[in-house]
C-alpha cells in the first residue's frame, strides 16, 4: 500500500514539473512595466529562466528614477545581467527608445542566484562612463521626447504572433548564409530560435540558432564559441521574407545595438508596410 502512495505522488510530481514546464510562463512579480520593455527590447530574452523543465522568473530591480519618471532598472533571466531604462508607462502600456535603452554584461556562472554577486556585477562592472553614456542616449533628466519612443502593451506573459514561421524558412536563410560563410558539413543546420519583438505593422524580429561545428569542414570542435551561428531575421507581417535584407549574422551576444539598428532599417522597420 506504502509503494502504490509512493508510486501515486511521484507520478503527480512528475505530471506537474512537465505540465507546469509546458505553460506559457507568467510573470507575477511587481513590475509588469519593467518586464514589458525587457522581453521586447533584446535579443533571445524568454521572459523567464528554464532549468530542469522548471521555468524561473527573471531578476528585476530598480535602480534610479530620474525627475521625470524615467526608470533605470536590472533585469536578468539567466548568464547575462542588463541594464535597460523605461520612459514611462500608463495603464496599458511601457513606453522606451528602441535600440539603445540597454547595454548588457554577463553574469558568473553562480550570479542568477546568488544575490551578492548579483549586486556586486550591477555596481562593479557597469562603469560609471557606461552608465552615463546610457543614461544621455535616453534623455535622463531632460524633457520626455514622445517622437523617440516606442509602446508595448503591458504583459506578463511573452506570447509570439499567429503568424508562424515555418522551418523551411530558417534552413532556407542559414543555408544561404552557410554558402556565403564557406560553411561545409551538416545537411540541416537550423537549431531553434526567440522571437524577439514586432514593429507597429506587424513585421517580426527574431534570434535564431543554427549548427556551426562544422565550419570550413571541421567536423567537431571543443571551442564554443564556434558551436552556433546566430542569425537575426526580419519577417513580414504575412510570414514572407525579403532573402537579400532579411538576415544579419550575430556577432556579438553584448554589443549589437548599433548593427540592429542598420539593420532594422534596411528592413522597413516601423515603416507601413506593401505587400505589393
């Protein structure tokens, strides 16, 4: 009788951790505002840290606000610590200047949970220059500029758009990228990919991740840095995509501001969108 209880509440843990590991995460923390401009600013950010099936919730914590509401905070769901800065919010949405409203460090491998590390990676290897400089690009303290920004529907839960991207499309673009690259190895290549964000006329801004320990033949390598080729990819609202400007190799995880810029741009980004 003992062994069947047993067997009975082992198997209502295990139908738990998948089921609960399956759910859409939601967030149910303080700061909805916060956690809106952090899942749609980013590159690769869930809304949540997954661990043995067992989804996280992000680190968030704010930092300053300055005279006009602005709100600089950290946010974290895992091995890289940001610093992003809302413009302000109402009840429905958070309001913040796209492409440069975060700068980004990684995190030691124990600095997730580990409170004190944590707090010391905000206030050690954030330099003051770096926070100022981030500061100045979003207008701390100085008069809210409306015609800069952007608004996201406040959230607690990521959700992707109903438009699907199929997985011929992914092998398609790291294909066409693995010739360019004089990749040789593998027939697919495409592993996974976040969707990142949608622009106000429904295109779409994803992260993928393909194989890549096959580069220039070799067909395995320790160095883990060569285990991935990230590619950023812009979608039209219907699914489509244009092959020439739809895809920017992701060189750096930290530093790629300036390059998403460009290249959201060249893309149409936030401009009415044709069809035709």
């Amino acid at each position: 009788m003992k062994m069947k209880i047993l067997a009975f509440v082992l198997f209502i843990i295990f139908f738990v951790t998948i089921f609960y590991g399956c759910m859409p995460y939601s967030y149910s923390g303080d700061y909805p505002e916060l956690f809106t401009v952090a899942v749609n600013s980013m590159l690769g950010i869930e809304g949540f840290l997954l661990i043995s099936e067992i989804k996280h919730p992000p680190k968030i914590g704010v930092l300053e606000e300055d005279e006009y509401g602005r709100i600089l905070f950290a946010y974290s769901e895992g091995g890289v610590l940001y610093l992003i800065i809302l413009q302000k919010f109402d009840d429905q949405y958070s309001y913040y200047y796209p492409d440069y409203n975060f700068v980004s460090v990684l995190l030691p491998s124990d600095g997730f949970f580990n409170e004190q590390v944590f707090n010391d990676v905000i206030l050690n290897d954030f330099t003051e220059e770096v926070k100022q400089n981030l500061k100045e690009k979003n207008d701390w303290d100085n008069v809210y500029d409306e015609s800069k920004c952007v608004k996201a529907k406040i959230v607690r839960i990521k959700t992707e758009p109903d438009v699907k991207i199929k997985e011929a499309a992914y092998e398609r673009l790291f294909n066409k990228i693995a010739i360019e690259k004089g990749y040789t190895g593998y027939d697919r290549l495409f592993a996974f990919s976040y969707y990142c964000t949608s622009d106000d006329y429904g295109r779409m801004l994803y992260l993928a991740y393909g194989l890549r320990n096959f580069i220039h033949g070799n067909e395995s390598t320790n160095d883990l840095q060569n285990s991935y080729l990230e590619l950023v990819l812009i979608f039209n609202p219907d699914g489509t995509y244009n092959e020439e400007t739809c895809v920017m190799v992701l060189n750096d995880y930290l530093n790629y501001q300036d390059e998403l810029k460009v290249f959201k741009e060249r893309n149409g980004w936030n401009m009415p969108y044709n069809n035709e």
